[in-house]
C-alpha cells in the first residue's frame, strides 16, 4: 500500500530526477562532504609545507647514538614531488567521493521510485479520511 509520504516522493523524484542525474549536479552536490574528508590531509601537508619545510628531514636520529633501520632513513628523505603526488592523489580521492557518492544516492532514489512506481501499479493510492476510524484490538 502507497502511503501519502510514498506519494509525495514519487512526485518529487519525477521532478528532480534529471537534474539530478546530470555530472555537473552530481560532482557539485557531493564536493561538500568529499571536502569534509579531504580538506584536513591537504591541509596537513600544506602547513608542513609553509610552516615546516624541513620537517622530514631535520630529524634528531642523526644526533642521537640510537641505530635506526634503512627504511627509516629513506622515509625522513621525502622530496617534494612526493608530497605533490599525495596532493593530487588526494584530489583525486575528493573528486571521486564526490561523484560516487551522489551516484550512489541518486541509483538508491530510483531504485526506491521505480518499487514505489511498481506498487503503485498493482494497487492504487489509497487515502485515509479522517472520518474513518480504524480499530485496533490490543491483547495483552
């Protein structure tokens, strides 16, 4: 049985389904929340970046007598086309969440219209007046 909110979303999706299918909307209404996870790890490296240039490779091991492994050594000695590549890499990341994310949303939309659409067929909209009194017999 369609309910009246099952109604008033089938009306709603009929209206907004091709906008909303559209790339541009797509990639747009998602950059929010892609932003929401992105921005802290573009902002980590771009403070380390401008506020501490050197940061990987002024370590204090050197001053210390404390033996370190060789991979320790290759990671303080990070250059900065690595940190360019995890800036775009993460870009990346944000615009793929993006898109995929509202992708997502919009196929479980429809998904969701089309079974309303489905039940509709099968049984028409039945509306439920005030007048009629529904009784419920409760066993305890």
């Amino acid at each position: 049985m369609i309910t009246d909110k099952d109604r008033k979303f089938i009306i709603y999706w009929e209206e907004v389904r091709e906008r909303e299918s559209s790339f541009k909307h797509k990639m747009l209404s998602g950059l929010p929340m892609a932003l929401m996870f992105g921005l802290p790890i573009l902002l980590f490296f771009g403070v380390v970046k401008i506020f501490f240039p050197a940061w990987f490779t002024t370590a204090s091991h050197k001053q210390t007598e404390i033996p370190l492994p060789e991979w320790s050594a290759k990671f303080m000695k990070l250059s900065s086309g690595d940190i360019t590549a995890t800036f775009i890499a993460v870009v990346i990341v944000i615009l793929f969440f993006s898109y995929f994310r509202m992708q997502y949303k919009w196929e479980m939309n429809e998904q969701l219209y089309k079974e309303l659409k489905s039940k509709e067929k099968k049984q028409p909209v039945q509306h439920c007046s005030p007048s009629s009194s529904l009784n419920f017999k409760l066993s305890i």
